[in-house]
C-alpha cells in the first residue's frame, strides 16, 4: 500500500506537469495558464454548489428518520473532487469535475460498490443450524443492507 501511494505520489505530478508542458507547447504559455485558473474558479464554484445541496440532502435524510449513507458518500466524493481541483493539472481537473457531478458520483459509487461488495461476505448460523433467509439484500437505491435481530440470553 505505501509503495502504491508513493508511486501515485511521485507519478501524477510529473504526469500532470507533462501535460501542462505540452499543452503549453500546442497552445500558448497564456492559454495554459488561464485554463488552469479558470478551471480553479469554476470547480471551487462547483464545489460549493454541490456541497450546498449534498448538506440539504444530508439533513433531508435526518429529517425523514432514514441513515444517510448516500449523502454521506456524495458529500466525501465532492471533497475530494475539491481537493483535487486545487492540485493544478488536467488529469486531476477531469477526476474532479467528475465526482463534482451528481451522474459521475452514481457512475463511481455504482463501480466501486460493485468492486468492493463482491469482497464482503455474511455467514450467520443459528444453534440448531437452520438459517431461513438470507441477511443481505439490496435496497431501492443500490445500497447494500443487513438486516439481523438481537436477543439476550438469560442465564441463571
């Protein structure tokens, strides 16, 4: 794992720098650099925006007594997305006006749920060893959900 981010660490940059250097090269030194300002301005915008209603959504979700898994997930994808706006660079731009988008959030969110999910397995086994239904289903809006009853034992 520490090889990896190491690597993402020392690579993007020199990718990123790479591609400003022949975007400047294609088009002007002035060019380049005002997209990248532009870029900056229109994604701290977005941002914002995005924020703005992922914190209503958020607090729509409390209101109505439901978890608030999605619009916990929104809300860290649009920080990230603002993060990376910061870094200057074209790779790092198009992966943040990505996330900054509510259909570029259900595209990742779908993905890697769909990476993940496939990792995680529930095995239950009641005393006499009959289990009547699976724990795991999915719901209506693609989040994954268990369900399971508690009980206490009393012992004398």
């Amino acid at each position: 794992m520490f090889t990896r981010l190491l690597a993402a660490f020392i690579l993007v940059p020199l990718i990123e720098l790479m591609l400003l250097i022949q975007l400047a090269n294609y088009t002007s030194l002035g060019t380049t650099i005002i997209l990248v300002i532009v870029t900056g301005i229109l994604g701290s915008w977005l941002a914002r925006r995005e924020g703005i209603i992922a914190w209503f959504r958020f607090q729509s979700a409390l209101a109505e007594g439901r978890a608030p898994s999605h619009e916990i997930q929104d809300g860290l994808m649009i920080v990230f997305a603002a993060a990376l706006l910061l870094t200057p660079g074209l790779l790092t731009d198009a992966l943040g006006f990505t996330l900054l988008l509510p259909q570029g959030r259900e595209l990742i969110r779908r993905t890697l749920l769909k990476r993940y999910m496939q990792r995680f397995k529930v095995h239950f086994r009641t005393p006499d060893g009959f289990a009547p239904e699976p724990l795991n289903r999915t719901t209506r809006d693609s989040s994954f959900t268990i369900d399971a009853e508690s009980f206490e034992r009393k012992t004398e």
